[in-house]
C-alpha cells in the first residue's frame, strides 16, 4: 500500500493542478461510497485519495511535501523507523496538524484531521437536492490556548521545533516524528486545563450541507467546519409514499372498481406537489402508469413517476350496493 501521494492519485510529481484536479475526481468518483455501498474497501481508498487530495490541491501543503520528498525524507514512503504508522491520516495529522510546530504551522491555526459523521434527511430532500441545518458534535481549536494546547511554549530541544527527526545516513535517512514534542515541534510547560493539551474541544457547530438532487443513501459529501474537513455521510428516510429506484420514483395508488372500470382522474403525490393523474377506462389492477418527468434529475437527465393501480374491492356491502352489484352480475360482469 503506497503511501506516496502522487502515486495515490496516480499522477506525475510535475502535474499542474488541472491535471491533479482531474486525476482526484476520477478517482474520487470511481472509490466513492456511493457508487460502492458496502465495500470498505473503497471508502478506504476514497479517505485516502481525498486526503492526498488535501495536500497536492493546496499549493502551499504541496511545496512542503514536495520539499520533504526532495531531501529524500519522504515521511510517507519510508517505515523503516519503526515508528507506529500505519493510517494515511495520521501522518498527514502529524505533518500538517497539532497547533503549528515546525516550518508549516507558524503560529496559524493548524489544519486538523478529518471527522466523520453521519446525519438523516428526509427522502424528498435528498431526492429534489436542498439545504440542510444540523447541529453536529464536532473538533474545533479550544479556545482557552488557541490551540497552542497550554502555556510555557518553547521550541523542543530534540527536533529544532521541525517536529521530526531523521535517523540513518544521508540517502537513506527516513523522518519520523519526534518523541519529545510528539511531532509539534514544540514543549509546553503548562498544559491547557480546557482542552487538556490536546489543542482542540469537541463543540456544537452549526453545519449548513447543500444536498445534490439524487443523493443516494450513504452518500459522503465534504464540508469544512472551522478550519476542519468532515466528511457527512448521508441516510436517507423512509418515505410512506414514495421509494426511489434510480431516477425513478416509484409508488402505487388505491382506487375504487369503478374508478378503473369507467376511468377517472385522481391528484397524486409528486416530488414538486400534488399533480394529476388520468386512469384510463378498462385500466387493469397492477397497471403501471408513467408520470414523465416526475422523477429524479441526476446528472441532467430526468426520471419518472411510476404509479402502480391497486384496486381496492368493497369488504362489506349495504342493500343499495348489494343490489347494484347484482346487476352487474347479472350482465355478466
Ligand atoms: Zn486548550
Ligand atoms: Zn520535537
């Protein structure tokens, strides 16, 4: 399993950021959860490349990995340390978070790692596309230390305040992040009573989530909250009425004998309101009818309605009823 970036996203180390761009969204749409449900595997591969992503699509994260791959000190292709690296985010959690140790944090609030949640939205909603509110559980920078993590900051004496330290000789040098300061690049003396040195605080945040038309259950879509990514996975409701096959909508009506046999027009349910619905006479229990263009839109292209007729016999008759009901025995119907 690479853990070099350009080779994540399967691109040259000098490809412009049209062609990074292009490379991260075929791939990202290949790997995405939602064209893969159940397959762990490619949501493995879609947090990587979206978290490769997040470095070679910002200029500055690149220079400095970029660097880092020049000097040979490729953090993420060597393991020879031993050190305890395994997950794609935890390295780039060291390289770029932890409250702005070594050469990329400079005092700024440092990018932190990628939460996950998962939220539910109403069936129309994720089917006409919209905007949800939620408020979610998520990490932000405390701010009792701004995210330093404490007072009494100091440059850590093992690394030079880089945060990582090279063993070996020369070409084969490999990096890994230092002990002392735990890849910060920097000691504390006092540690923040708030967040208890770990730099940030879980907090409400208010997230506004613009849902495409035709989200699919599980859907992933990618948001920023404070400075940080995270990723909200999608569960769609049921709905009484309404389930959704593709593009299509699908969902049945209950009528009346007569209403089949002498035809009628009935006000269905749609995505946009309550729309009409001519049932021919003679029209047969289990007929599917097309409402055209009362479906999905995905990618441009629209999806129908499809009604199925149920056609609800009376249980009980009164005399009245009893004796039309006759009749039309008698006339052999
Ligand atoms: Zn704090
Ligand atoms: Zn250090």
């Amino acid at each position: 399993m690479t853990k070099d970036l350009y080779e994540i996203l399967g691109v040259a180390e000098k490809s412009s950021p049209d062609e990074l761009r292009k490379a991260y969204r075929n791939l990202a749409k290949k790997n995405h959860p939602d064209a893969n449900p159940d397959d762990s595997a490619a949501e493995e591969r879609f947090k990587r490349i979206s978290d490769a992503y997040d470095i070679l699509g910002n200029p500055e994260k690149r220079e400095e990995y970029d660097l880092m791959r020049q000097r040979g000190h490729d953090p993420f292709s060597g393991n020879s340390s031993g050190e305890g690296f395994g997950d794609l985010s935890d390295i780039l959690r060291s390289m770029f978070g932890g409250g702005g140790g070594g050469s990329y944090g400079g005092g700024r609030p440092a990018s932190r790692g990628v939460s996950r949640v998962s939220i539910e939205i109403p069936f129309v909603t994720a089917a006409k596309g919209g905007t949800v509110q939620r408020v979610l559980q998520l990490p932000v920078v405390c701010r009792a230390c701004g995210g330093v993590g404490g007072s009494g900051k100091e440059t850590c004496g093992s690394c030079g305040g880089t945060g990582r330290i090279s063993s070996g000789q020369g070409f084969f040098s490999t990096m890994h992040p230092c002990a002392n300061c735990g890849g910060r690049g920097y000691t504390l003396k006092k540690k923040c009573a708030t967040c208890s040195g770990a730099g940030e605080v879980q907090s409400n945040e208010k997230v506004s989530l613009r849902i495409p038309p035709g989200a699919g259950d599980g859907t992933t879509l990618r948001t920023s909250v404070g400075g940080s990514t995270v990723l909200v996975q999608l569960r769609i409701k049921k709905d009484r009425f309404f389930t959704r096959q593709g593009r299509d909508i699908l969902c049945s009506v209950t009528v009346t004998a007569s209403q089949v046999v002498l035809g009628s027009t009935l006000m269905v349910r749609t995505l946009d309101g309550k729309a009409k619905l001519r049932i021919k006479a003679g029209t047969q229990p289990g007929t599917v009818l097309r409402m055209r263009g009362k479906g999905v839109i995905h990618n441009g292209v629209t999806g129908d309605q499809l009604v199925t007729v149920v056609v609800k016999l009376p249980a009980e008759l009164n005399d009245e009823q009893r004796l039309l009901w006759t009749e039309i025995k008698e006339a052999g119907f």
